[in-house]
C-alpha cells in the first residue's frame, strides 16, 4: 500500500541495551497485526534480529528498518542497537527519522543508553517521545522514573500515561488526556473505574496543562484563567510543543504482556510529526544553501542512511526520498561523485524481508541492491537539481588492533573482504602500517571488533586473530661524533675504495640533514651524492633496536679516493661504515610516540582520568568545558600506553565518555623501559644487518 507523506511516521526506536526496544518493535508489529506470533529476543526470533550474529548475541547490533501499519498510519521504526560499540547505528537512524522513541526500562530507570540518545535527538533537532516499558514488574517504580528523567532530561518531560495497580493487584494505565483508567488481557483493552492515586493525580493534570499552555498565548490565557482545555486543544498543543521539542511526552506499558500499546500507537500517531512538513536544507554543488520540502511532485532527492554488504545477495542501500519519488530503473546523480546511477530494484523492507514495489514516495524509507558507487551519507537526486545533504558525524575509532590471516593463502582475501564491512560500518577503519607493516584495524571497542571477526569468518570464509599493534619508534643521538668510514675491496679487475670522515650530530626537527665542508678535493664532488644516500639508507635504521633514525645532521669533512677503484656504491659502503662507527658513540637513544588526548568525560570522572593519565606517563595540560554536561581533559600521553583506553573511559563513565586522540611529537623513552624494546625489536628481527659489506 503506498502512503502520503502525512500518513508516515519516521521513527528512530533508541535506548540503552536490554531495555526492550527490540521487544516493543516485535510487540507493535504483534498489535498491528502483521504478525501471527511474536518473537523472542532470547529465543533470536524476532524480525529486528535477523543478522547470524544478532541471533547468536542475543542483541542488536545494527539498525533495521521495522514498518508498522496500523490505522491508516505508516510508522518506519528504526530500531538501533544500544550496545555503545555499536551505537553508529543512532547515527544512521537519526538521518532518516523525524523523531526518536526512546526506550526505558521501568525497571533499570534512566540509563546512559537513553540520556545518549536523548541528547543525539536535541543536537539533531528530532522530536521526542519516552515509552517506559516494563511497568507491570513488581519491582518498576514509575514515578522514581519520571523524576529522574525530569532532572537528566530537564522541564520538558510531560507524563501522559501512567501506570498504577487496582485492589486485586492489576496493573492498569491512567490516560492523562481523557482521564481515563485501562487494565488489558490478552492485549486487549478494557476500562476500568479510575482509580484513586490520591494528590498525584491533579499534580499530573495540572503539570500537563500547563506544558500545553506553554505552546500557545491563547491556551496560556486559558490555563491562566482556570478554563479547562478542550480534547482538541490538548491534542495540538502537545503536537505543536512535540515538534518545537518543548515537550517529551512520557508514556508506558509492558512490551512482553502487550499492555497500552495502542496508546502508544495512538499517541505517536497524533503527536510525533510526519515528514509531509519538513523543509531540509542542503546544499547546491557550489555549496550554497537550498531548502528542500517533502514534495512528492517535486524533483527526486533520496538519502542514503544505511549500506548493508552481503558477499552473496550484493550491496543493499537504504534511503529516505526526501522529494519527489523514487522508481526502479531511474537515473539520479551520485551528489558526491557526479556520477550517474541507475537505480536497480525499489523495495519495502521490513527485518530480513524484501518485498518489491513500484515506486517510493516522499518521506518513506526504502531500500535499492547492487548501487555501484552509492555509500551511507550519499544523496542521490535527479540531473536537473543536483543537492547534498550533510552527512553524520560518526564516532570515530578508538580502539586499534593489528590483524593477521590464520591460514596462508587468504591475504588477498582480507582486503576485500573488510571493504565490504566497512561499507556496512561507517565506524569501521583498515589501514596498513608502512613502518611496522601491520594491517590495522580499528573499531569502537573489543565486542566490535570480535563482531568484525565473526563477520569475515561466517561471511567471507576469512579466518584473522589480533594482537595489541606494534609501536613505530625512532632513533636518535644526543652528542656530536666524527668517524671515518673506509670501504676497500681488491678483486680480480677492479677494485673498491671509498674514503670518508664524517661527523654526525643531533639537529633540530625529525629531518636527516647532509652538508658538505670537504676542501682541497679529497673526495671529488661527483661522489657527495653517494656519500648522501649511503647515509640516508643507513639512517634507515638506528643502531638501538634498527628503527628509523631522526634529528640528525651529518656532515661530510674529509676523505680520500681512488682515481680507479672509486665509485659510487663504494662511497655508498663508506657511508654507512662511518655510522656505524659513530653512531654507539653519539649517545644513541629511542624515541617514542607521544599523542596528544581528549578525554570527554562527565564532571564526576575527571579526577579519574586525571590519575589514569598519570598512571600512563601521560601529563595533564588542563579541563575544558564542553557540549552536553561533560569536561574535556586534555593531556599528551604516550602511545605504548592507550592500547587499552577505550576499555577504561567506557568503564568508568559507564559509557558516557568518548576520547580522540591524535599524533603531537616523538619524545625520548625512559631508559628503564629501553630493554624490553630492544629485546622486542631483536624478536622481530629489527637489528639483522640487511646492508652489503
């Protein structure tokens, strides 16, 4: 069935992990009826979790698009993992929805899951919506609930159902907006006598009326004037307060009894906002700002919000058409390429099923295969107006590790195999390391990257293991020495002979500096060449533990040269004669990598981190304020010692915290710590002597 914009409702479902949100989708899919049975999370039976892995974890671990068909209404639920390793799936949902149901458990309260997700949904200017869910456990404490979320989330929270018990110990549900009391069996609905919740009851009342008095002069009159508002009114200006994100309404029931579901569904009909009055601003290819509205008779523009790569059935890109509508075999423009794209197959998606359709129309969600260039964030539009929508601010990896193939034969594999992934997972990085000649992959945290693994192996047949990334050092010295360096060699023709004294010295910068002061012509001018590159080569590897050597200047002095054996690989040999010669006598010492960190962290954590840094030889440079309540610590630590960071900050802030962090300078390492390096280095064969003699 093909719906109008202002018939759909674009919905990111958000909260923290096992706090049901998987559970409500598959229990409004149930009401709808557009299931038979409901699934269980426990059981890896639910049409939100359809992934192998998903199935196998027992939780979410990307975003799938879950559509709702219930009274006339199209409600595309997003529902996004809330493991925060896997919280790039906020990301992509928040740029295809209009609003965001967060998800609270009435029995774990407001967890940092649902204060993430409340804060993403303000920074993007997304209406919001609480369901407590839960509520009929013999433990939930509803009220304890809505006053923490009045003090984490601030005035705009606005209760609208509440859950109470009756004498035989029922749960039944209080509908604020009609002032009327439900208990339900088997899903279904039945009104009961309202039940008496002492003073409560008016504070709500009055609490709500004058959030929705707040939206409009008028109703603030009324409200002012002791007049009692209308259904009507109620009903607007808690839309109106909604979408200005005023008001959050709160609204609750039990997912797993199938208890006041069809307020919600009711509610998030009227109150959370269709795409049909959205007015995007994007940009022209120029980069001048465009407003783009939700017009199905306007020219074709669709978001890209999520890629899924599977090695067998290809590339799935899911999209939003944000104007005009969408048909199989179309030609739009890639905004980012230039590039042309015929559009393959129009689908509805709803779990792992596909269903094609002709066409997709403004404000709807959908799916297209095998796009060849198309990535997440990408807009696609017609020729004649070419736009771009920016793309979201995914969080960035923070947690590296190196990665080798198990069985010879597959290191051709890796590469390809982790591009598809990484098309999937925006947060998702692969890279090589040209000084240790690692491949590196890097991730959110340690239940990422063991997903990563899982992935290349059932998917790709690509079996890897990882291992803490080795540290790219250097050398350098920290005295003056001069040496010669006196290559010769007699055999049956020619002979070799190169004859040099050099000095070398530390010099300022990470630069090898070569100067000449040869005079008389001891050693001919068509041979400072050689002696350069015999020094350059040999600067390649220090004399420590063979990493590179920086901050050094050699200076060519004197020499002597055969008018006949001399050449340039003999002067080359000399070169390198010379420092290795002088090189343990210029106070050789290691450098390593020093990064300059940025802890964002809440207030409570800072001395924590403060200590941790110290603990990781890293120095404090100071706290900053920064956006959402938290502090920025900022310090310079060494990179030996944030190998297990990520795992830290999650931990103590409970998942509240993130950090970047990002190359400053090489600093000289501690000489207690020198032989464990050395000892490393001559274990992987730094030291072996690769040179011609």
């Amino acid at each position: 069935m093909k719906y109008a914009s202002n018939t759909i409702r674009n919905i990111l479902v958000a909260g923290h992990a096992g706090c049901g949100k998987t559970t409500l989708t598959e229990a409004l899919l149930y009401t709808a009826g557009s299931l038979e049975r409901m699934g269980r999370v426990e059981d890896g039976t639910t049409v939100s979790d359809f992934d192998p892995e998903e199935e196998k974890r027992r939780a979410s671990l990307s975003t799938s698009v879950v559509p709702v068909e219930y009274d006339g209404i199209k409600f595309n639920l997003i529902d996004a993992p809330g493991l925060f390793d896997f919280e790039a799936g906020n990301y992509e949902g928040i740029t295809a929805a209009d609003s965001v149901l967060i998800c609270v458990s009435g029995r774990s309260g407001v967890t940092v899951g649902a204060e993430k997700a409340f804060h993403l949904a303000r920074k993007n200017n997304k209406s919001t919506m609480v369901f407590v869910t839960k509520t009929d456990l013999e433990n939930a404490d509803y009220f304890k609930i809505l006053e923490d979320m009045k003090i984490k989330f601030g005035s705009t929270i606005c209760p609208c159902v509440v859950p109470t018990k009756l004498d035989d110990g029922t749960v039944c549900y209080i509908n604020l907006f009609s002032q009327k009391a439900f208990k339900y069996e088997s899903g279904k609905q039945i009104q009961v006598d309202l039940p008496d919740i002492g003073h409560r009851f008016q504070g709500l009342i009055e609490a709500m009326s004058e959030a929705i008095a707040e939206t409009d002069d008028a109703l603030m009159e009324k409200f002012f004037g002791g007049e009692p508002f209308t259904t009507e009114e109620i009903v607007t200006g808690m839309r109106n307060g909604v979408k200005t994100g005023q008001i959050t309404p709160i609204l609750c029931g039990s997912a797993v009894n199938l208890q006041a579901l069809d307020m919600l569904l009711y509610n998030m009909r009227k109150l959370l906002p269709s795409p049909s009055f959205d007015v995007l601003t994007a940009e022209t290819v120029n980069g001048d700002p465009v407003e783009v509205a939700c017009d199905e008779n306007g020219p074709t523009a669709a978001y890209v919000f999520k890629t899924v790569a599977d090695p067998f059935v290809g590339k799935l890109s899911f999209f939003r058409v944000l104007s005009g509508k969408l048909t199989a075999g179309q030609t739009l423009v890639n905004a980012r390429t230039g590039e042309s794209e015929k559009m393959g197959k129009t689908l509805m998606v709803c779990g792992k099923k596909q269903v094609e359709v002709d066409e997709i129309g403004a404000g709807d969600i959908g799916a297209v295969a095998k796009l060849t260039t198309a990535r997440t964030g990408d807009t696609l539009c017609e020729a004649g107006r070419v736009i771009r929508l920016p793309v979201a601010d995914f969080p960035k990896p923070s947690m590296f590790r190196a990665i080798t193939v198990s069985k010879k034969g597959d290191e051709g594999k890796i590469g390809s195999a982790l591009a598809r992934l990484m098309e999937e997972d925006p947060t998702l990085v692969y890279q090589t390391n040209k000084e240790t000649k690692q491949q590196i992959i890097g991730g959110l945290g340690e239940q990422h990257l063991d997903v990563v693994l899982s992935k290349l192996k059932n998917k790709f047949g690509v079996e890897v293991t990882l291992e803490v990334p080795r540290i790219a050092y250097r050398e350098s010295i920290r005295k003056s020495c001069q040496k010669q360096g006196r290559h010769k060699k007699q055999t049956g023709g020619h002979g070799q002979f190169g004859d040099v004294i050099i000095n070398f010295e530390p010099c300022e910068g990470d630069e090898i500096v070569f100067e000449e002061k040869v005079f008389g012509g001891s050693v001919p001018k068509n041979f400072f060449p050689a002696v350069e590159k015999g020094v350059r080569m040999a600067a390649e590897k220090g004399v420590l533990a063979g990493y590179p050597m920086v901050g050094m200047k050699a200076t060519l002095l004197d020499g002597s040269y055969h008018p006949v054996d001399s050449s340039e690989m003999a002067f080359i040999m000399a070169a390198k004669l010379a420092y290795k010669a002088a090189l343990p006598e210029a106070g050789p010492v290691l450098l390593e990598p020093i990064h300059t960190l940025k802890a964002h962290v809440p207030n409570d954590n800072t001395g924590d981190i403060m200590g941790d840094v110290t603990k990781r030889r890293g120095r404090v440079l100071g706290i900053e304020p920064d956006e959402d309540g938290l502090q920025t610590v900022v310090a310079e630590v060494p990179l030996a010692e944030m190998q297990d960071f990520t795992t830290f900050v999650r931990q103590m802030t409970q998942g509240r915290g993130w950090f970047e962090s990002s190359f400053q300078r090489y600093e000289i390492v501690p000489s207690n710590l020198v032989p464990a390096i050395v000892d490393e280095a001559k274990r992987l064969g730094n030291l072996n002597d690769d040179s011609e003699d």
